[in-house]
C-alpha cells in the first residue's frame, strides 16, 4: 500500500492487469520505473532505502522466486543472510561449535555492499549459470531502472537498489564468489595438520598420576589431578598445526584462526585484494579488525565472541572447556538499551504512550523487551538484562501512573501476575481484554521470560503461500468472476485497504456497504467491479446493486 515514484498500489489489482504484466515480459517491453528514494537513519547517518512501484515489486518478487530456488542449494553451508532456515542464530551456533581453538579472530565488514556491486560483474556471474538471454536483460534493466531523490532522476551505475525485492539474493548471488574464494582457495593454503601434538606438560603430570597411583599415595593422586585441569591436553602453540574458519551474513563476515597473527594479517590482505580486484568492493577500515580471541572480543551479529579460559574453574569434577567460544552480551548495547527508557539517570515515562489503552501500552514495552531478550538467549551472561528489566518495567509502570494519575505501586499490583515456563513460574505484568464469549481474550504482556542461556537455535519460517495452495482464498474468490457489491461480472479488481482499524474512521456518519463486507469477513480485500470501485474511491460505495 505504500507508493513509489507512480501512485500505483496494490489496491485495483486485477486478473487484467497480470495478464498486462505477462504480455509485457512475453514481448520485451516491460520496463522498469525508478524507484522513490527515502533516507532512514541509522547509527552514523541515513541509509538510503528504495521504494518501487506494485507492479516492479511483483515482477522482482517472481525474479526472487526463481533465482532463489536455483541458487539457494548452491550457496556454501557458511552463508547465512537472507536463506530460509537460517538467521544470525544459525551463525553463531556455527561459531561456537565449530571454532574451539581459535587464536585470531578477523572482524569484516563490506562498504556499501547493496550500492557498490558492479553490474558487469553481477551479470557476468549470472550468466556462468543462466543462460536465457531475455531474462539476464530483464535483471539488467531492473539494476538500471535509476531513482528518484527529490523527484529528480538519478542514474544507478552500481549496486542493487536497497530495499528492492530481489536484492538480498542478488547479493548472496554476488558474494557467493568471495565464499568460494575463502573455501577453495584459503582453506587449502591456511589449514595444516589432522591433529594437535599432545602437549608434553599434560603428559608428563599423566605419568605422575600413573605412578602416584602404583604407590598408593592418594593425596598426591589429588593434588596431580587439579594440576592437570589446569593444562590443555593438547599444544596449543603446535607449529604443525592451522586451522581457519569463516561463516558470513550478508555483508559481515568473521574468520576464526588458530596460527601466528602474521599468516592472520596476510588472510586480511588477501581478502582485500580479491574484494577489489575480482568483485569492486571495498573493505570497511573501522569494522576490519584482527582480535585476540583470548585476551580481547570480536564483534560480530551484535555479540561479543571470544575464547574461554578458566584454568582454575573446576566443574563437577571434570576439566574445564578451555579454549571453547563464548558469546557474551555487550555491555554498552545494554547501556543504549537502557538510555532509550531514562532520563536523568532514572527510568521515566513515556509521554507519546499517554493516550494509548493500558493494553496498548504493556504490548508494546513486552513486543520491546521480548525482542531483545530472545535475541541475546544465546549469550553466556544473558542474566545480565536483568537491569534492563528493571528500568523498562518502571518506565511502563510510571506511565501507566501518569495516565491513571495514580502511582507505580498501585499499577504493579493491579497488573501483576504469574505465568507458567519450562524454568518453572515467572511473575509478569499482564493486562486482558474479555472479547465475545467464543473468542478467545487479547493478552498482553511485559515479562515472563527466563533469562537463562538456550544452548540451541531454533528457526522457524513462515511457508510461503503459492497460488496454487487451497487456503488462498482471495486467488479463489477472483477466479470466481463475480463482484461481490453488485454481481457484476465485467472489470474485477482487488480493493484494499492498508488495515483493518481504518474500516472505523471518525466522522463517517454511516458505515457504507463495502466497509460492512469486510469487516464482517474480517478481510482487507474485496473483489469489486470497476464502476463498484470507483465508487468506493469516490465516497459513494453504499450500495449492493448497480443502479
């Protein structure tokens, strides 16, 4: 429903209109319109996002379809951006299980990586696996189409448009180049050695366990099996031995790497040059970094990853896991986290939320809160958002108060409750709304979640619905060419309406036909003829027959 550079939308969509669209491509004379430029801030700046017509949505979005299900299964198991079944979790799970070890961690990070590929390049690599030339032009035109910043037409001499359906796998597309790189070019020239030597401390503390024990002397026994906790089995400094690792998402990629920091810095330089010379990116200076696993941490997906040593820490009895990855929240995305609900140092109120419903207001502090609690459950420490609980819910309570002009104690105890977990019960603050009696109570909550570390990842994609599948009922009810005002069977279009709230606009002194059709079917679609929708445009669609 938002428009782009034309005021087209995919309200009026109709059975025609595809056809249009299919004639077009048939024939070689769809063209691309610009897409309307808008600038969205971020941490440094704006970033510039694209915002394309309906129509160009849905052509890119069949071009999405089709370049995703022929290259999706080729994409190396390390990339993880914008694949189904896979997220920022299924990274990080890869680097923790996989990494134990690890010496030098190398932090990278691609400048511009939507605006900077090269077209040439992009097609090039296209062309190696597709070979129909009319929808190669077809790709070729969508990168070209230009933009519209301050109504003016800009040229796109590079990248894809960001924002733009088909972006995110035309990039993965791009980038596949640089994994491929990375596994069969790095990999072979950086990783030696089947095996770690043992290491010869460790053995030497075994044989004096085996002739404690011959002795009998128990004590001694003891006393060896704490000093050998404290050495790693194995050398860690084994000259023989390297091992590198990567996992990417999107433009952010981490290398793991167990050898001297020298063979370290010449991966750094060699990615570098492979980016500028075979792809035409260009390495971000400030987020390429090389870390000491052990003794700093690496950024990546938001957490802090670096590698354990508790040479001291005894755990049941058995040998600590040194040398294995951690991930760890930083401290200063807490701090920011907290910043937003504060003021002067305390935990405020939040005075755009006043004239919200109580149920509004506790939905979206807890959509808030869930949403950054269940992306940091991977970390080790993840019990340190406890203070970011604290200030968020006296933040929402001390609204709530202003609202009621009441108090933040007389607010926590009319909305306190417990809720059921699989850590046991967890206390919460709730509001219900009662609905009809064969529907079930809108439920809003702040709270309730453990803040205990969840050692697996669990990603789960909504299926997408097909034209073909039997639950799409609105593909049913077009197909069954009748308007469903007036019974009219000439001109069917789609209209739609951007939700369902704005069915009850103030001031309208009788709710019209169309709007008693949908809300009674719950649908933000109704399959009406021409006339019956320029009707409803116009303010006049009330009745249920043509006149």
């Amino acid at each position: 429903m938002t428009p782009g550079a034309t005021q087209e939308t995919v309200d009026g969509m109709s059975l025609a209109k595809i056809d249009r669209i299919i004639t077009a491509l048939r024939a070689e004379s769809y063209r691309w319109s610009p897409a309307r430029r808008v600038y969205i801030p971020k941490k440094n700046g704006k970033r510039p996002l694209g915002m394309p017509p309906w129509s160009d949505k849905l052509v890119a979005e069949v071009v999405r379809i089709l370049l995703e299900a022929y290259y999706d299964v080729q994409f190396s198991d390390r990339s993880h951006g914008f694949r189904p079944k896979r997220g920022c979790h299924t990274a990080l799970d890869e680097v923790v299980s996989v990494w134990k070890g690890t010496h030098w961690m190398i932090e990278g990070d691609i400048s511009d990586c939507f605006g900077s590929p090269d077209h040439s390049v992009m097609l090039s690599t296209l062309a190696e696996r597709i070979h129909d030339g009319r929808f190669l032009q077809l790709i070729d035109r969508m990168l070209k189409a230009g933009y519209l910043g301050d109504w003016q037409w800009n040229d796109t001499l590079s990248g894809a448009p960001q924002g733009g359906v088909a972006s995110p796998i035309l990039s993965n597309i791009y980038l596949d180049r640089f994994d491929q790189f990375v596994e069969q070019q790095l990999f072979p020239d950086y990783n030696r050695g089947g095996r770690r030597r043992t290491h010869r401390a460790y053995e030497i503390v075994e044989n004096r366990i085996a002739r404690a024990r011959r002795h009998g002397d128990r004590e001694a026994v003891r006393a060896l099996r704490r000093e050998r906790r404290s050495l790693p089995s194995q050398d860690p400094n084994d000259p023989g031995y390297r091992r590198l690792r990567y996992v990417r998402y999107c433009d952010d990629f981490l290398l793991g790497f167990a050898g001297p920091k020298s063979e370290a810095v010449e991966i750094k330089e060699r990615i570098r040059e492979f980016l500028r010379d075979e792809l035409k990116l260009e390495l971000s200076e400030p987020k390429t970094l090389i870390t000491h696993a052990t003794s700093q941490a690496a950024r990546f997906l938001g957490y802090e990853i670096r590698a354990q040593h508790a040479d001291t820490k005894i755990t049941r009895n058995r040998r600590a896991v040194n040398g294995a990855i951690g991930l760890f929240v930083p401290r200063d995305v807490i701090r920011d986290r907290c910043a937003r609900y504060m003021s002067g140092g305390k935990p405020a109120l939040r005075g755009p939320l006043l004239h919200d419903e109580d149920f509004t207001i506790v939905a979206k502090y807890g959509s808030e809160y869930r949403g950054f609690v269940q992306y940091y459950l991977l970390a080790q420490d993840v019990s340190r958002l406890g203070p970011l609980r604290w200030v968020m819910e006296t933040s929402m309570l001390k609204t709530l108060a202003s609202k009621h002009k009441s108090t933040v104690t007389k607010m926590a105890r009319r909305y306190k409750a417990t809720v059921d977990t699989p850590d046991g019960r967890r206390t919460c603050f709730q509001v219900t709304v009662q609905r009809e009696k064969w529907k079930k109570p809108l439920v809003a909550r702040f709270g309730g979640i453990p803040l205990k570390r969840q050692r697996k990842t669990v990603i789960i994609d909504r299926q997408p619905v097909m034209a073909t599948a039997k639950r799409n009922e609105l593909i049913h009810r077009l197909l069954a060419g009748q308007c469903e005002m007036c019974e009219g069977r000439d001109g069917l279009q789609v209209h739609h309406v951007r939700k369902l709230a704005d069915l009850n606009k103030p001031g309208r002194p009788e709710r019209p036909q169309w709007v008693r059709l949908m809300a009674m079917r719950k649908r933000k679609t109704l399959v009406v003829c021409e006339h019956c929708h320029q009707e409803i445009h116009a303010g006049r669609g009330t009745a249920t027959t043509r006149k």
